[in-house]
C-alpha cells in the first residue's frame, strides 16, 4: 500500500458563531429563545449556535409559505419560477467549495465525496427541476397540473445538502412553497442554502428553514400544510402516517433500507470487490440504501472474500477534510453507539467479525470498516439496518436461493446484481422487490432517475418524472 502524506483541504467556510430560523426570508431567533448546538463529528467541537424552532416558529413559518404561495409563487409563471431554480443550481456551482467543506465539518463525511458526489449532485437536482418548471403539463400527469400549496420537508442527516435538494428543488418546480427542518445534528448547509436563497432574490416566504429535532419535526407534521415530505427512519415513518391518517395531507414517505447486494459466480470479481466497497463504505455506510448484505454464491465466496478483506486493508478513515480520506467520522456519538450495539450482537449470535487493522484519531466518533462472514438470516446483523459501515456476508449456491434470501427482509428500497449475462440480470431485477435495482454498479444516482421504495422502506418516488407527482394536485 502506497504511504500518503495529509492533504488538508485549505479552504474553511464562513461559519457564523450563531443562526437563526429562515423565516419568511430573514434570519430570526426562536419565539423561545431556544438554541442548540453543532458539533463537528470528527473532533466534538462545536461549530456554532443555532437556534431551535418551536410550535410557535413553526406556525409563523407555515404562514409565511402560505402567503408566499398565495401572492407570489402560485401566481407565477413556470418559465419565471424555473430561471430562480436555475439561479440557486448556478449559485450552488459557484460556491460548491464552500458548501462541500461545511458539509464534511458538521457532518463528518469525507471531503472527496462532499466535493465530487454530495454538492454537484444537489446542483443537477435544481438544474433538472429548473427545466420541468416551464414544462409541467407535458408531464403526463394531466393537462394543467396545479401546486400543492404549502409542503412541510422533514431530512436526515446523512446527506443534509442532497435530500434538501431532492426535497425543495421539485416542490418549488411544481409551484409550491416549503418549510424544511434539516437534522438536528447537520443543519449548517440548510443555514448556507438559506443565504444563498437570499443572494437569489427568491422571494420571501417561499423557502423556510427551521433547524430543531424531532418535536420540531413533529410540528410540522401537525401545522396546516398540504403535503408532507419525510426521509428518515422506518420508525418515524411510521409515526408520521399514523399523525396524518384521516387529514387531506399528501404524504412521501422515503425510510430505511438493508439492500442485498448478489455477485453470481460469473461476475468480474474485481469490479464486484469494487462495487461492493462503494455499496457499504461509501458515506460510512450511512445510506439508506447501502449494500449492508452481501450475497455471494458459494463457488466464488472465498475468492471474493479474500480480495474484498485486502481491499477493505487499503481503506484510509480519518480527518474528513484530507482529500485522501476514504471513510470520515461517524455523525454523532448516539450514532456510534447505536452501531457498535448493533456490531456487539453479531459477534454474540456467532457471526465472525473482520475488521483491518487501522489507527483512529483519538478524538471524534470513529468506527473501523467491518466485515462479518458466516451470516444467518435469523440475526439482528442480517434484518436490522446498522447505517454503518458494516457488511454482513452471506451465501447462496443458486440464484433462486439468492432472489429467496435477499427478498426476506421487511425493507424493499434498493438492490445490486453482478453477472455478466444480461439475461440473469433481467431475471433477477424482475423478482427482486426494491424500488432500485442496480446492475454491475452500485450507488448511483440521477435527478431524471426516480427513487424509492416497497414494503417499510416508505412510498412515493423522488427525482424524474415520477418524482414531479407528489408535488403536484393531480
Ligand atoms: P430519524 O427518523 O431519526 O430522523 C429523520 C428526521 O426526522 C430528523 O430530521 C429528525 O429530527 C426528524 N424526526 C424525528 N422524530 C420525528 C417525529 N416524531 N416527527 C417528525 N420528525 C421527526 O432518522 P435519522 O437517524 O436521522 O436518519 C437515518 C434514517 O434515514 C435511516 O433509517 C435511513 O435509512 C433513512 N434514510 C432514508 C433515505 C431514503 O431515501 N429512503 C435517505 C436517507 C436516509
């Protein structure tokens, strides 16, 4: 393995030592005065102060949306809505440096995949959505499609930049106006977006943004909105649809995934080894859909096996903002905790845990790259989503067996398959039930590509034309 010397990224953003709330196109603190802080993962300094919306915040906020819509956004043209979208897209272009660093600093991510995956990734969102603006009863969803009104967009942190895009970029397309509350442990790029909104000339209310934590997120299920926008956990999925049950809210729901991940034996092994690297460790394995089980077949297992442990050797984890840095810091200490949990059973229920020796930085939240071989079904490390960087190996000798065990699991959001015969890649994408399924590749992602998923893994799709759909009364 090659020695690297560090290469820090040298750019540091402008980070205020406080935010506020983005309301109605300013900047204020909470009707309560409440504040919490950002903590940068990879050293557990605070970043800043920001402060914490409550009900009181998030019905001003709702109310500055619904005025937005009614006198300004709603009325407009779609040729005139999509050149702001397009302004934000180039916006977001020109300071995709900066975004990209604040990125890694509250989130933990590595910088080259903040730089070259996360932001240009946001951008085409709004270059995509900014197209659609002008062109929305060609959509096939209806002659003249109109706005829903006001959406409510609740994110995660995993990647706080990327599901703001996919969240506020189609809505504002199809003439809506949204009140968004990023995580709790990542809202510095929403605060970023909100500035540069301003520098955008939108108009005032139609983007608000409301840093808080769940009871935030709850208000905002429960304020007079028209639709609400949800990625996140099964778990409060779930508890979203049961508030919304028997109201007229429209409700997107994009929530927890356990992928399998099937290389046949007639599969390029390396690329595989590739695919199956970026499938699980790309982002510290915080993604939702993460290739978290491997399925390979018995003939080729132990080959694989092998070239995957000296792949995962030449892993860097570490400083998030070196450009050489392959895996970055875990989100937040509760984040660690709950992976290392989870680790703990696998070890207990008799799975053989593999992780390559690697130094952490003694500071931060940390976990090394892990691999667990002899797998069963039954346990915890198999069914349960660890959104971790943590691969769970099991085997299968037919490719009925594989279709069988990769669909025995409650999620259903995305899927991989390596082969070189297209006839088994289409026997197979046909019985998998995930909303994605990607063949020879693993991870990627396009604005025109729609995306989501069956069973708990939510429903509703986001991006393409499919995507256009939940922002519009159709
Ligand atoms: P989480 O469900 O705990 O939190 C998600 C968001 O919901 C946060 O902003 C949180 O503050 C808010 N929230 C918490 N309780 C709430 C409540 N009662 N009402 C309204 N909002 C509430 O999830 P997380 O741990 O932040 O994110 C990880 C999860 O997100 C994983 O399960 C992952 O699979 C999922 N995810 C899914 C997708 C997808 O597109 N399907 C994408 C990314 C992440």
């Amino acid at each position: 393995m090659f020695e690297y010397a560090p290469a820090p990224e040298s750019v540091r953003p402008q980070i205020k030592e406080h935010y506020g709330l983005f309301v109605d196109g300013e900047f204020a603190d909470a009707a309560d005065g409440s504040v919490f802080k950002s903590v940068d993962p990879s050293t557990e300094e605070v970043l800043f102060t920001v402060a914490e919306a409550g009900e009181a915040d998030v019905a001003n906020a709702v109310a500055a949306a619904r005025r937005a819509h009614e006198t300004v956004w709603g009325p407009m043209s779609g040729a005139e809505r999509g050149k702001y979208l397009f302004r934000i897209a180039r916006l977001l272009q020109e300071k995709a440096r900066e975004f990209a660093v604040a990125e890694s600093l509250d989130n933990g991510k590595p910088i080259k995949e903040t730089r070259d995956f996360d932001v240009p990734t946001a951008a085409q969102h709004f270059f995509y959505h900014a197209g659609w603006a002008d062109k929305l009863e060609y959509a096939g969803l209806g002659p003249d499609p109109k706005s829903l009104g006001v959406v409510g967009q609740v994110i995660p942190w995993n990647f706080p930049l990327l599901m703001l895009a996919w969240k506020i970029a189609p809505a504002l397309a199809c003439g809506n106006t949204v009140v968004l509350k990023p995580a709790e442990t990542t809202p510095l790029t929403a605060l970023l977006f909100a500035e540069l909104c301003q520098e955008a000339d939108l108009p005032a209310g139609v983007v608000n943004i409301l840093p808080g934590a769940g009871a935030t997120g709850a208000a905002l299920v429960d304020a007079a909105v028209d639709k609400i926008a949800f990625t996140g956990s099964t778990a409060v999925g779930r508890a979203i649809a049961k508030a919304v049950a028997g109201s007229k809210k429209k409700v997107t729901l994009e929530l927890g995934g356990k992928a399998a991940n099937i290389v046949f034996d007639d599969a390029a092994i390396d690329q595989a080894v590739e695919g199956i690297v970026n499938g699980i460790f790309f982002n510290q394995g915080h993604v939702c859909c993460a290739g978290s089980r491997l399925l390979v077949q018995e003939s080729v297992a132990d080959d694989v096996l092998e070239r995957l442990k000296a792949r995962v050797s030449t892993l860097r984890v570490g400083d998030p903002l070196d450009k050489n840095t392959d895996i970055g810091a875990i989100n937040s200490a509760e984040q660690l905790e709950r992976i290392t949990a989870l680790t703990e059973t696998g070890g207990a229920e008799g799975a053989e845990v593999w992780q390559p020796a690697c130094d952490l930085p003694e500071r931060g939240f940390w976990f090394r790259p892990t691999v667990f071989t002899g797998v069963q079904q039954s346990m915890r490390i198999a069914r349960e989503e660890i959104f971790g960087p943590v691969l769970s190996v099991l085997t299968f000798r037919t490719p009925d067996e594989a279709i069988a065990k990769a669909n025995n699991t409650p999620y259903g959001l995305s899927a991989g398959v390596w082969t070189e015969k297209g006839s088994k890649i289409l026997w197979a994408a046909e019985r998998l039930r995930a909303g994605v399924v990607w063949a020879n590749t693993f991870n990627q992602f396009d604005a025109a590509s729609p995306f989501g998923g069956l069973k708990e893994s939510g429903y509703g799709r986001e991006g393409g034309r499919q995507g256009l759909e939940a922002y519009l009364d159709v």
